[in-house]
C-alpha cells in the first residue's frame, strides 16, 4: 500500500504541476524546490500547458506488476513546450503510428489500482496523439 | 395548478461548457455478427468505447477543463463540482473530489456525486442553477458522464456508449446561454435499474417506451412551453435524450418540432447512448455551432423515471467562447474503429481469474 505517496503527489500526477524559478524562470518538473538552471531555491507553483512532443519511445511487452493488464503499451519521453523532459505512458494511439517529433498532449488517465480491484485507483498523466482540430 | 417552473431569483446560465468522447468505436453491425447474424434493424450506426485507462472521473476531468477554458474564470471561483453518472468507478469515494482537485478547484467546495439513471447530470444542472440564483454561489460546475454497460447480446449492448458533457453555471451577465427556467417531471417508474454488485443493468423491455420515455420527456417538455407560453416553433434547437435514434426523433415530432431543429444536437447515430451525458452533450454540440439570439429547449430523461427540461437563450457570449476548447464534432472525428474481441477487453468483459 502506497497510499501517502499517491496523496502526496496527486496535484503533480493529476494536473502536471511543476514550478517556476522566480529567479531565471526557468520551468521545472517534477517539482524539486531548487532550481536546476540557477541554483536557488524554486518553490512557486506552475501548471503546464500540457503541450509537448514525442523525443523518444519505446513500447513494453513484459509489463511490471500492476500494469500487466496494459501490455503492450509505449513509454515516451516527452519534450514539454516549456523545456523540461518527463517520461509517461503513451495513450488513445488508435492505430497511429509514433514517430520522433509527433505533437502530443497530456491527458489524466486511470494508471494502475493500489495492490488488486479492491485498492484505490491512482490517476495520473499520461499523453497522447495531439487531436487536431477539425 | 401551481407555477411549477423553476426559476432562480438572480438570473443564470452557462458560463463554459465541455464535452468528452473517447477514441474507440465499435460499429453495431459488428455486436449483431457476433450475437444476432445480420437479422433486424440496428438502433445506432456505432457507439463510443473507452480506452482501457478511461473511466468516468478521467472523461469528466477532460470535459471539466473543456468547460473551464470557455468560461474564462479561475478554478477557484467554483464553489461546487458536481458529477452525475450511473458509471462512478468506486461505490464509496466521490468521483467529484478526483475531479475537482485534478482541475484545482480545491478545497472551498461542495462536491457530491449524483445518481438518477440517464438524468443525474440534469439534476446537478438544477440544482447549480438554485446554488447560483439564490446568491450562495457565483460559479458551480455540473457534469453528466458515464462509460455504461450493456450485457453481452442484450438490446442494451447495441447503444451503450461512454461520453458526456460539463456545465459551468454562472451569473447570466457572464453567461454565453442563460438558463431562463426548468421543470422536472418525476414519477416512480420500473424501466430500467441495476441492483448493488451487478454489474450489467435489468430493463422492462416494452415498458421503456410509451409509460416510461415518452410519458416523461413529453410532460416535461409540455409542461415547461405552456407555462412560459412557447411552442415549438419558439426554438431554434431542440435536444432531447437519445438511448437510440428513434426515440428522441418521435418524441420531437409529438412536440412539433422539425426533424432540422433536432439535427445537431443528434448524436446518438454516431456515439451511442453516453446516458447521463446523452442529452447534454447534444446541447454542446448545438451551442459549438450556435448564433446569439437562438432558443434552445433540452429534456433529458432518466430510468425510474423523470424528465428535466429547460429554456435556453444563447447570448452574444457565444461567439468569443465556442472556440476556446475542442468542439464535440471534432472528438467525434476522432474515430478508431475496433473489433467485438478489442471491445471485450477494452469494457473488461473478459474474465481473468
Ligand atoms: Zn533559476
């Protein structure tokens, strides 16, 4: 059971709340209260567009407990419009193809339960193919 | 009788609207090949699946934050998250709190999840337009959503369908719809209920029609033009619930109104019954492409059984906040089509241990 950790992270996991540096700007995530580009200490709170692209892929045959019931499904780094790299799961794919560069957008999905079907349900970001107005 | 309409001291409407369609359809010639042969007509042409990582409180905080870019206001403003649905993923947990937090509406709120079958998403309308006209709350958030089961081969798993659709209820000066009044025509009715810990729904067949749909969605409908004095040809538009494509066509037509005036709000061909959010997501589908000025009416209707109808007047709002979020035409373009077997796991159909 995982429960204070899923608590703890949910503002990040649900709604890719980040921080700002108040000194450079610079745009951080996952938030860790000192800036990565300057040094001090970073503590405002930043929601991110949720605006990014695929940098690289790879897609999981043999999934780790809790996630079995997915497989296959595709990890990406993405590259957020604001800088920072976060890896996440890849979703509504279809039956489109991945490719470098392709534009993608965040999405709050069902990642796993806690433990089996009687655990709670962790949420958190994933991304998919940016839907492209009609 | 008594004024029976519902009508809030300091007038409201809708600030932002959303709607949610996941990507996966599952066309109803293919349930028919895998349960009936090609025997029969078929209620829809295809219905919308969730992806195996999709529930309700996922899909309502996708509409929720559809809603929240048309309204232009901070999430802070909201004093009410509200979920309808006869699909919430836990029997004891709100799906409102998830929700609410994801778009950061926390923590000075009411949350609360609504049940009454096809209607709780109208009912959180109501009751956000009372929160709002009464002065208690400026801005509240109601939404209808559901991922609804079908049990395999039954009439039901032809329609079934998942979506749904989010309000923001705000003051009317802010509004780019104003609510202009409601009523609600409610009786104790058998059609359609699921008991606790099953997990596929019971229906009286033949009694869902004439004493359970029609009775319901006319009398609210009726009863909610006579007493403002309007008649079908008052509206511009007009949506109705829509389990299935005939119903909502033959419920226009007992109330006058013209097959065109209920054409865009007519989803159900293409993405099923999304039950809570059926007949709200066919009045964004109407708002996404509507001029200030226009009249809409909407009743929705629930199992058990009741109807919610309401008079809506599109403002000048409109134009600036229809495009400020994905319109429902555009997730409905957003088409993969799947297979019985995909479907079968998608909808945890299939039984592992
Ligand atoms: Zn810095």
């Amino acid at each position: 059971m995982e429960i204070p950790r899923h608590w703890r992270l949910k503002q990040q996991r649900y709604g890719l709340v980040g921080e700002v540096c108040p000194h450079c700007d610079y745009k951080i995530f996952p938030p860790r209260d000192v800036c990565p580009n300057c040094g001090d200490e970073a503590k405002t709170l930043y929601t991110f567009s949720g605006k990014g692209e695929v940098f690289s892929f790879t897609t999981i045959y043999e999934a780790p407990t809790g996630f079995d019931h997915a497989a296959p499904y595709t990890v990406a780094i993405v590259k957020l419009d604001e800088g920072p790299m976060v890896t996440a799961q890849l979703t509504d794919l279809g039956d489109q193809p991945i490719e470098i560069g392709m534009p993608v957008e965040m999405v709050t999905r069902k990642m796993r339960n806690d433990g089996d079907e009687r655990g709670v349900i962790v949420y958190g970001y994933k991304f998919r193919p940016a839907v492209v107005a009609a | 009788m008594p004024n029976t309409l519902l009508t809030p001291n300091r007038p409201v409407g809708i600030v932002g609207y959303g709607s949610y369609v996941p990507r996966y359809r599952i066309a109803a010639r293919e349930i028919a090949r895998v349960w009936a042969g090609s025997k029969g007509g078929l209620p829809v042409k295809e219905k919308a699946v969730p992806g195996l990582d999709e529930d309700v409180i996922t899909m309502s905080i996708e509409a929720a934050r559809n809603a929240m870019l048309r309204a232009q206001i901070e999430p802070a403003q909201l004093r009410a998250v509200w979920v309808g649905s006869e699909s919430h993923p836990y029997a004891v947990k709100p799906t409102s709190t998830v929700v609410a937090e994801a778009i950061g509406a926390v923590p000075h709120i009411q949350a609360g999840d609504w049940e009454f079958a096809c209607k709780a998403g109208t009912e959180a309308m109501v009751a956000a337009m009372g929160f709002v006209g009464s002065g208690m709350a400026d801005y509240a958030l109601a939404i209808g959503m559901d991922t609804a089961q079908g049990k395999p081969g039954d009439a039901l798993e032809y329609t079934a369908a998942a979506g749904g659709a989010a309000f923001i209820i705000g003051p009317a000066e802010n509004a780019l719809a104003t609510l202009n009044a409601s009523y609600s025509y409610v009786t104790d009715t058998p059609d359609f209920w699921r008991r606790e810990y099953q997990k596929y729904p019971e229906h009286g067949v033949r009694f869902t029609g004439e004493p359970a749909y029609f009775q319901h969605i006319t009398s609210s409908s009726k009863t909610l033009m006579a007493e403002l004095g309007t008649t079908a040809k008052d509206y511009q538009w007009a949506v109705f619930h829509q389990p299935n494509t005939k119903f909502p066509q033959r419920a226009a037509q007992m109330l006058g109104f013209t097959p065109e005036q209920i054409a865009p709000g007519l989803l159900v061909p293409v993405i099923g019954n999304t039950y809570s959010g059926a007949s709200i997501i066919g009045l964004t589908a109407i708002l996404d492409i509507a001029k200030p000025g226009d009249r809409i009416l909407l009743a929705s209707f629930g199992s058990g059984a009741g109807s919610d109808a309401f008079d809506i007047t599109v403002t000048d709002k409109i134009t600036l906040r229809a495009g400020l979020a994905r319109k429902t035409q555009e997730y409905i373009a957003r088409r993969t089509e799947i297979d019985y077997a995909t479907y079968a796991r998608y909808r945890d159909k299939i039984t592992m241990k």
